[in-house]
C-alpha cells in the first residue's frame, strides 16, 4: 500500500522489521471487525494522511474472546503492507450488544426525550425508555433490558424534583447494577447520587440535558456516557480482553461516526450521514433547519441528532425488512451476514434500498396543520433535512455493495410531501473507504484537520486550501 514503508522502521519478530505507522484502529461490530491502518496524522508530519489499508476478520465475541478476531484482521492486513508498529491502537465496538442504554425522565416529550436524545448521540441503543414515576412493571422492563448504563434525568433548573428521586429509589431495587448516568435537577443531584452509590451503583454525573423549557444540553453528556461505556465494554462478555490490545479509547461505534460527521459538517455544511449494518440503520444529521421553517417547529431539536431504527438491517432484521417489499418483489431467501454470490448481493442490495429509504423517512420531520379559530395554521414536528446539502452513505452495505449513490438518491426528496427530507440536489457520496467510524476514535487523539481530509477524500469532496 502506498506510503506503507515510510514510517520509522524498528526490530521485529521475524525477519522483517515493522515499520510505525500512526494508528491502527479496530471497528469490531457484531458479525466483522475491520482493522484499519493510518499514517500522516500528526501535525508536523510531512506525509500526507492516509489511508494504509484494512484487514478484515470475523468478529469473535462468541468465542468468548474479541482479541482473537482483532488479531485475525490486524494479520490481514499486514498480509499486504507487512509488520506495522503503530503510535496509538484504538477501538470502537458496537458488539456484544452495542451500548445497551434505557432512559429515564419526568415528561415524555422534555426530560425523557432530552436524555434519549443524549443517549443516541453517544452511540447508545436504548432498549427502554420512561416518563414519569417508575413502576414496578418499569423495573421489570428494565431487568429484561440487561442495560450497560441507565440514564437518568427528570426536572428543569428549579423545577421538579420528587419524580428523579423516586426513580433513583426504585432504581435500587434492581438485581443488576449497570452504570447510572444522572442528568436531571441539579437540586437534587448530591442526593441522588447518594442513594444510588449507597446501592451499590457506579455513578457519573453530567449536566442537566433539558435545563429549561424548549433547552437541549446534551453534548457534556455524550462525553459522559462515553467513558462510562468504556468502562463497561472491557468487563462485557467477550470483551474482557480488548484493553490487552488497545493504548487508546473505546469508544461505540455510532457514537464515533456522529463525532465523525460533526467535524466534517463544520467543513462542508449541514449534511445527512446514513450507516445500514446488519442489524440496524443509523442516520446522523447535522443541521439547525430551514431558516424558512425554523419559526415553524414545535419542539427545540439538537443541532446533532442520531435515531437507531432496531428493525432495519440486512441479515439481523432482514425478515423485518423483507416484510415491507412489496409481495410482488419480495426475494425468495434472505442474505447471509456477508453476502456471497451475486443473488445475495442482489437481495442485500434490495434490502439496504428498504432499509435507507424508510430509516430516512422516519429520521425526517414532516409539515404538520392546525386549525384554529383564526384559520389553519401549519407548523413543523420533528427534523427538518431540507437543508442538508449532502448525503454520505457509511457501512458496509452502502460502501462495500454496488448501487449505493442510487439507494442514497432515493432517499432523498422528490416532488410534493409533507416530509422534511434532504433536497432532491443534495450531492449523494459514499464513504467509499469505510473509515468514517475510524475516523471518530482518531479526532480525539490526531491534529484534526488532517483528520478531516482523511474523510474528504473518502467522499470524494475537493479540500479546500
């Protein structure tokens, strides 16, 4: 691979010496784990950054032992460019069941969707979600949901208190003891926190995410929830070992692709990020909307939003998907994890198609009317793309199977409506090395406008200067 033998060579096994490369980073997902290498990283490097090349392996989380197929992918890899000796080896997971999350609030629509929205945008999947008084049916949900962390909100600045702290109440009657995320009153923060520690919970405490009426702060919390998944995945079953491999970071695959896209919207504008995997169908925005419509909305939307569609997927949720082709198209047998033969890939094609399409829809906003005395009036409920100049397909089924940009394209707004989707001339590309997730773990450790280039020309858009 060009740029391989630059690096600083030094002894190694063998007969071959390795040559150091700035980062080695692993994406281990719940069927593959690709190992990605990187050099031209630092900032007073003289190389260009780049991509080295990538080797991939069957993730084996099952085996009891996640190293082994990290090990299988970084060997693949350096089947082609030889022995590599990177600076930094960092990981982003979404195996071993991802970021399993359930979210807690005061009101459905403030409180418990502030702390949702937090958890996506961390990379979480949240399996549970409540407003209000916990229950004793809540807790049940809850032990059936096996949640890696919990997120707990409830109240604005001076306003309610008594509903968090019945929650972290009940929250100790639980049998399993996940990690508690408290983002709710800070009135009641201290004495939160102490019900829940004294209860044996780890707690991290992060600010309030719905301090005021029509207030989002979610961004310290996604921080938050970061490190306290990394603190989780390495005691996950099958985990245990990835700290042997990894000097940096872990940190959920989604939430490294929304750090990923956030950078990248600060160099291009407001633009729509789709990742269709096997089990689900991420879709990232970064976006304040329409100026037009913005006067329009109904509730505040974060400038950076992930929604997580659990039943959109090529070969987990494949048969979810099969089931809204219409009868007259649908294919006669599904895919496997990896599409073998050109009728698998035929029928995990169609399959993406459906899942970007209907995962765009309902990440999307729509007009919305109300009549009143004084006549009809239309407002705008949810997400509004329509000023999302770009739209970038990211995983496996977009990048790695034909007839991506077309899946993208139809997503994408055509005439008449109601929905609030990317414009019919939004530019449609693909991340067309599959590095977009990479490139999240190595923003927090590498200059990041060389970073930022890295995803450019992934893209295939023109850098500037």
């Amino acid at each position: 691979m060009e740029g391989a033998a630059r690096g600083e060579p030094r002894a190694a096994d063998g007969d071959r010496a390795a040559t150091v490369v700035d980062a080695l980073v692993a994406e281990i997902g719940s069927t593959t784990t690709v190992v990605s290498a990187f050099d031209g990283l630092r900032e007073a490097s003289a190389a260009a950054p780049r991509l080295l090349g990538q080797g991939v392996a069957a993730t084996s989380v099952a085996d009891g032992d996640v190293t082994l197929g990290v090990r299988a992918a970084r060997a693949r890899l350096e089947a082609v460019t030889g022995p590599l000796q990177p600076r930094a080896l960092l990981a982003t997971s979404s195996a071993a069941g991802g970021l399993r999350m359930t979210v807690h609030g005061l009101t459905a629509k403030m409180t418990a969707r502030a702390a949702r929205e937090a958890a996506l945008g961390a990379g979480g999947v949240v399996e549970y979600q409540t407003a209000g008084k916990l229950r004793r049916h809540d807790l049940q949900r809850i032990e059936e949901a096996r949640p890696s962390l919990i997120m707990l909100a409830g109240g604005v600045e001076g306003g309610d208190v008594e509903t968090v702290l019945h929650n972290a109440a009940m929250l100790t009657e639980l049998s399993l003891r996940p990690i508690v995320v408290y983002g709710g009153n800070s009135a009641v923060c201290d004495e939160s926190c102490q019900i829940l520690t004294e209860a044996g919970f780890r707690v991290r405490v992060t600010p309030n995410v719905y301090p005021g009426i029509d207030e989002l702060d979610i961004v310290p919390a996604r921080a938050v929830i970061h490190d306290a998944f990394e603190e989780h995945i390495v005691y996950a079953p099958g985990m245990e070992r990835l700290g042997e491999v990894v000097t940096g970071g872990i940190l959920p695959t989604p939430g490294a692709v929304l750090i990923a896209v956030e950078r990248l919207a600060e160099e291009v504008g407001d633009l729509v990020v789709v990742d269709v995997g096997g089990a689900t169908t991420d879709v990232h925005s970064v976006t304040d909307g329409s100026a037009e419509y913005r006067a329009l909305q109904t509730e505040a939307q974060p400038r950076s939003k992930r929604t997580v569609e659990g039943d959109l997927g090529t070969y987990v949720s494949a048969a979810h998907v099969e089931a809204l082709i219409d009868a007259r198209e649908r294919p006669d047998h599904l895919p496997s994890a990896i599409p073998d033969g050109e009728d698998d890939r035929r029928i995990a094609v169609q399959l993406a198609r459906v899942a970007t399409v209907t995962a765009v829809y309902r990440h999307a906003g729509q007009f919305d009317y109300l009549y009143t005395a004084s006549g009809r009036q239309t407002v705008v409920r949810g997400r509004d793309l329509t000023a999302c100049r770009w739209v970038i397909g990211t995983g496996g089924a977009l990048t790695r199977l034909p007839g991506g940009l077309a899946t993208l394209r139809a997503a994408c707004a055509r005439n008449g409506g109601d929905r609030l989707l990317p414009p019919a001339d939004a530019q449609v590309l693909l991340d067309s090395q599959y590095i977009f997730a990479a490139c999240g773990a190595l923003l927090g450790h590498f200059d990041a406008r060389r970073v930022v280039r890295l995803m450019l020309q992934s893209a295939g858009i023109a850098a500037e200067g």
